[in-house]
C-alpha cells in the first residue's frame, strides 16, 4: 500500500493530505515509463554487447568452428599441393625425360583461373577473405591435376609407342665401319675453311671417298630431297618423328625420293662433294624440335664406351670443317 503524503497548508496552519493534479499524475507516469525504458535498453545492449543472445553464441561457435575447418581445410590443400608438386618433379625429370619429352613449363602447371570476378559473389562479408583464399587454392589445385593427369595420358601414349620410338630415334652412324679418327670435325663452334672466322658447325663431318655409302639412322619419312651447288649442296631431310629430323649434306646423288618410308640402315645416298665443301666428305645433322644437337650421343648403337670417351676427347680440339 503506498504511503500517504502530507503537506503543511499555512493559511490553515496544519497538514492536509495531498493528491496530485491528473496532470502531475500524467507526467509522472510518463518520466516513469521513459526512465524505464532507458534502463531496460541499457541492461540489454550491455548484455547483448557483452554477452550476447542465446542465437548469437550459438551463431558465434558456428563461425569459430567455420574457421577451424577452413584452417584444417587449407593445410590439407598445402599436403596435396606438396605431394602433387613431388609428382610433377618426377614427370618432368624421369617420366617424360625416358621418353625424350619435353617437360611441361611452370607457366602452364602453376596456372590457375584468371579474373577477380570469379571470386566477386564471395566478398563483402566479415570471413570473406579466408573463404576467397581457399576456393583459389582448390582452384589452382585442380588445373594443376588437370594438367598432371594429361601429362600422364601422353606419358602412357609414349610408353606404348616406345618400340616405335626406340626404333626412329637416330643410333647409328650413317656410314659404316668408320674409324672415329676419319670424323674430321665434330659439332661446334669451329673454324670456316672459306672464311677463316669461327661458326657453329651444326653437325659432324664424316671424310669419306666419293661413292662410299651413307645409311640412314633411324625409321622415318624422307621430307626433303635438294639439288644445288652451294651451302649443303645435294643433301637429305629424314623426318623420324617424336620431334627427330636428320640431315645428310654434300652428296654425290641420292637414292630416296620425298615422301618414301625409311628403316635404320637403309642404304639412302653416296657420299659427295657438292654445295659448300672443301673434299669429299658427309655433313651429318641431328635435329630435335627443330634444333641442331651434338650428334655423337646418337651413336650408342655403334660405339663402345672407350670409343665414345675418344670421340669426346677429339671434339675438345680445335678442328676446320670441311664445309
């Protein structure tokens, strides 16, 4: 019961019971209403803000264990990408080098999905970074298996072509029972007999009578057969595929024509002196996608390691070539 207010009436000299005005009533009532709601909006933003709602704690353990997983997530992703990187090292280095393939360029592994707007429906929220930066990963991840898995595809083609490959790969010496020390100047740079300066010598020249006989030094395709009086003067193109060509050059006359199927040791032309040449001699290239190499690691197939040592050790000496 609430208590009775008195207050002192000096006309009257006593105490009267006093009863507010309806208006005095009225705001009253309203400061009481107005004070409690301040005081209750406090006491919740303070235990919202400190505290936080039964939904928001649970929605705040959600998103920690949101964060969790993607950190569990992303050090998975760094295994597989570590593993994966293993078996691209081995590709490179042994698979596809047992098949005379070129390794794949980083470019073409490492590359991932280009454009920012792929990403764009991921951002503009609180963990947008952390989920951007994983689908990226997996992204990269999965070009990078892509790649992998058609480099083995090529890598099993070229394992079963290997019979045919081994076969085309020249591994001979084009002309027969040659002493290494009739090899009269080796691959290069050496010195021009027309010029006197030093230029890469593309190949190696064999001197030989005219007539001897020159063989062919793996299966192929004959893809060019030229006349002429100078540079290579009457000479062979043999395309064996998986990227090999070989050049026979100065020759007396050919015995193929463009487009005829060649075996390892056919016999293919008569050594010459025609184009460029000083003597009677055969200037014979190796060339792989499209590029002069060093024709001796071709002669495994006739050369015994002692002799191989020998031909090494004569093409450290300075030498003129013959064309």
């Amino acid at each position: 019961m609430a208590r009775q207010k008195y207050i002192y009436n000096p006309k009257t000299l006593d105490y009267e019971e006093y009863t507010p005005s309806k208006g005095k009533r009225f705001w009253r009532f309203l400061l009481f209403v107005f004070t409690a709601g301040v005081l209750g909006y406090a006491v919740v933003s303070l235990v919202q803000n400190t505290i936080g709602s039964p939904k928001e704690r649970m929605q705040a353990r959600e998103i920690e264990f949101m964060k969790l997983q993607y950190d569990i997530i992303n050090d998975k992703i760094d295994k597989i990408d570590l593993l994966l990187g293993e078996m691209q090292d081995r590709d490179d280095n042994i698979y596809r080098m047992i098949f005379e393939a070129e390794p794949i360029p980083t470019s073409i592994r490492r590359a991932g999905y280009g454009g920012s707007n792929r990403y764009e429906a991921l951002s503009g929220y609180e963990n947008s970074k952390i989920v951007t930066e994983t689908t990226k990963k997996i992204d990269v991840v999965e070009s990078q298996l892509y790649v992998q898995s058609k480099s083995f595809d090529d890598v099993y083609n070229m394992a079963k072509n290997k019979a045919q490959m081994l076969s085309c790969i020249p591994a001979i010496m084009p002309v027969k029972d040659v002493d290494i020390y009739r090899i009269s100047s080796h691959y290069g740079y050496r010195t021009d007999p027309f010029y006197k300066v030093q230029k890469m010598h593309a190949g190696i020249d064999f001197s030989a009578p005219i007539g001897t006989h020159i063989y062919c030094t793996g299966d192929g395709v004959v893809e060019k057969v030229t006349k002429g009086n100078s540079g290579y003067g009457n000479n062979i193109v043999i395309n064996h595929g998986f990227g090999y060509k070989t050049r026979y050059a100065h020759l007396n006359k050919a015995h193929v024509v463009v487009g005829q199927m060649v075996k390892r040791g056919e016999y293919i032309a008569d050594v010459g002196n025609s184009g460029k040449s000083t003597a009677p001699h055969l200037h014979y290239e190796v060339i792989k996608n499209n590029k002069a190499i060093n024709p001796v690691n071709f002669f495994f197939n006739d050369l015994t390691p002692e002799e191989y040592d020998k031909i090494l050790e004569l093409s450290d000496k300075p030498s003129m070539t013959m064309d």
